[in-house]
C-alpha cells in the first residue's frame, strides 16, 4: 500500500488495540465451544449467550483459529502484523455485512445476531486502522516517505503510475 505512515508514533498503542481484538476473538471462541459442547456444529437455536453474543459451535471454532492468527500477529509485530491486521480486517468488516444481510435467512449458518454483526465491524475497524498505521520501515524508508510526502523527493513504492509526479515545492506545474 503506497505511502502509510511508516513507524508511526501511535504504532505501539495499535499493536496492543490488535492484541487485546485477539484476546477477546480468542476467549469468545474458547467460551463458545465450550458452552456448546452437546449441540450440532451449525445449530442456530437455542445458542448459549458468550460474552453477550450468541455463538454455536462452528463460531467457536473459527473464532479461536482467528484470535490465535491475531494473537500471534500482535505479538510477533512488524510487517507480518500490518497485513495480518489489514486482512483480518477486511475479513470482519465482510463478514458482518454478509453475515447481516443472512441474518434473517436460513444461511445464517453461524447463528449471528444483529450484535455480533456490530461487533465484528467494530473489531474490523479496530484492526484496519491498526493496519494502517501499523507498517515499519527503516530510518532511510521514513525519510523517503517524508520527502515525498512533502514534494521534496520521488515516490518511493513507485504506487501513483497513473497520477503526474510529485515536483518540488515552487516548480508546481499548472494545467
């Protein structure tokens, strides 16, 4: 993604806002499949309410696998949490739409309400705007970005091929 903020002053507070999003995924998961333990996979009534969502078995699961992946992400750092936080957020953010527009459907084969959709956009956007400002770099790559940035320097990622270029302060060209 062309010209984020690299190392970001709030990074280490984002980092943690993923962790704790991964935290919550995770015991939410492990509480879901505990609570339903004797019920099918995919059952849709009756669900047990787990930190104040619904969840059935098939929830659970994908809910640990995604606060691990999270998790993980957050503790590692650096680049391979930035994408996981983008990804992981696009993932929320489409299942609560799809997820709420099958709400009402016999589709609805996690057995989601109108809160947990609330929930997962919630978490998406937590985790995009912890995406966002989550890339690293080095001290030569900030540099770059901030000369671009400030029409002092060529675009370092190469990522507006289809835009003019960037000229100097004073040498703006007019159209």
């Amino acid at each position: 993604m062309a010209h984020l903020p690299i190392n970001h002053h709030l990074q280490p507070l984002y980092r943690v806002l993923a962790g704790l999003c991964g935290v919550f995924v995770l015991v939410f998961g492990i509480g879901a499949v505990v609570q339903t333990g004797g019920m099918d996979l995919f059952a849709r009534e009756d669900l047990p309410w787990v930190m104040f969502l619904q969840a059935n078995r098939a929830f659970g699961i994908l809910s640990i696998v995604a606060g691990v992946i999270l998790l993980g992400g957050a503790l590692v750092g650096g680049t391979l949490a930035h994408w996981i936080n983008l990804v992981a957020a696009i993932v929320f953010l489409v299942a609560g739409m799809a997820m709420m527009t099958l709400l009402q459907t016999d589709l609805n084969l996690l057995g989601f309400t109108m809160a947990t959709c609330i929930v997962s956009f919630i978490i998406g956007v937590v985790l995009l705007t912890a995406g966002l400002y989550g890339k690293t770099g080095s001290t030569a790559d900030v540099r770059r970005e901030e000369a671009f940035r400030h029409g002092e320097g060529a675009d370092p990622d190469h990522g507006h091929r289809l835009t003019a270029p960037n000229p100097p302060h004073g040498q703006e060209t007019i159209a």
